[in-house]
C-alpha cells in the first residue's frame, strides 16, 4: 500500500494502441455485473445497485484510460490485481446508496472490505516477480488506496457508526493533492519510507475494525482517532521534508 505525494501522470494514450487494456476493462466490467447478480441473487440486493456499482467502475476506467501509458497494451497482470481491487471497490462505493442494504449486510460488507485489503500487496508482490513494475501500475495502486479509504470513511458515516469527523481520515490526501497546485513543492517526489506505508495500512485495518458491527460506536471512535492522529503526523513528517528541500532541484 502506498501513501505518498503524487507522482508525474503519463501522457494520454492512443485509443488504437491502448484498445487491449480498454477489453480488458471492459471484461472488468463484465465481473462487476456478475458480483452484483450474485449479492440480488444471496442477499437480496437492491435493483438499482447495478447501475450504482458499475458507475462508479465506469468512472474508474475512465480515469485509467485517460492516464493510460503510450508504451503499453495490455495491462499486465500486476495493474490486473489491481483493477479486480478496484472492482470490490466499486461494490463497496456502489453500496452505499442503499444504507438499509448495507445495514442489513455491514458483516458482509466488512468481509468485502477486508478481501480488498488483502489483495492489497498482491500486485505489489506480482509485479515484483513478473519484472512488470511500472510508474503508472505505482500510481494505480496509490490512487485506489486513497478511494479506498475515502469509501471505507463514507461507509462509516453511511452505517451511522461514527460522526463525519472520520471523513477527515479520507480527504487529508486530497487536501495535500489539493494544495499542491498553489504550493508546487508539494508535489515533489517523496523519499520511500516504511513509516508512511505503516500508517496508511493501520488506517485501513482502524476503518475496517470499526466498520465490524459488533464493535461498539465507543471502541470504533478511539480507533480511528488514533488512525487519523497517527496520519496527521506522518502528513506532517512529509510537508516539513518536502519544505526543507523546496529549493532543491529534481
């Protein structure tokens, strides 16, 4: 998982050299229809998640497509892992427009929730072994981590289990993207560090303890403050770095 300033976006591609990874995700889109028969089909899903879940995937492969690298076709199967996370993702956002669908089903949509954060890693790990590590698979990755845990945020708000204090835990990376435009320093590249990816992986394991629903409102709050005080800090941690090193030339 990866938690760190954003990284330069690869021009936009051509539609006939990118039309492979268009197929695969439109056979992506193919899986999100499937996962959505099968929860109308196991619990009783509402009609309308369909068109839910497949706009939010819709606006994802949207946004892939448009970051698309001119040097690739198919999407490897590192950024494969990925957009099967992003898929649950997807369920996940989607089913949020139905709070009495989620209430009824919250063990389920934490079950949802924590398969998505194991495969966190997986595609980290392939893309290690299959040599296939790339800037956008990387950029990929870290997007969908930060939608990911804005998702998990709204969900607690949605299930009426935390106040909207805990969308701060999602927005602060925004926030930094966000004052990157008028402070472009903030936008310089960030040292790798294995405190950042702690942080962010404590987050996300905080949000999806207190998304369980026998974790009382009491032990989810104390969770997640402790997730977003431990955030601040290591936002903090990198501001200060990258202030310092502001003069510095890339």
């Amino acid at each position: 998982m990866r938690c760190t300033s954003p990284h330069t976006i690869d021009r936009r591609p051509s539609w006939a050299h990118g039309l492979p990874a268009i197929l695969e995700l439109l056979l992506g889109l193919g899986l999100v229809g499937v996962l959505v028969e099968a929860l109308q089909w196991h619990l009783a899903a509402p009609a309308g998640l369909g068109w839910a879940v497949g706009g939010v995937y819709l606006g994802m492969a949207v946004m892939i497509v448009w970051a698309w690298p001119t040097a690739s076709r198919w999407l490897g199967w590192a950024n494969r892992v990925t957009l099967l996370r992003g898929v649950l993702v997807a369920l996940l956002a989607g089913s949020m427009a139905f709070p009495d669908f989620m209430q009824r089903h919250a063990l389920e949509m934490a079950g949802l929730a924590l398969l998505a954060l194991c495969l966190d890693g997986l595609d980290g790990w392939v893309a290690r072994h299959t040599h296939s590590a790339t800037g956008f698979g990387a950029r990929f990755d870290m997007e969908l981590d930060a939608f990911f845990i804005a998702v998990l945020c709204c969900a607690l708000v949605v299930l009426d289990k935390l106040g909207g204090w805990v969308l701060l835990c999602g927005a602060l990376r925004y926030a930094f993207v966000a004052a990157g435009w008028v402070w472009h320093w903030l936008q310089r590249p960030l040292p790798p560090s294995f405190r950042r990816q702690l942080v962010c992986v404590w987050q996300v394991a905080s949000l999806l303890v207190a998304l369980l629903p026998f974790v009382a409102p009491f032990w989810a709050m104390l969770c997640v403050s402790l997730a977003l005080v431990l955030l601040t800090y290591s936002f903090a941690i990198d501001v200060a770095w990258l202030y310092r090193h502001r003069r510095m030339r890339i």
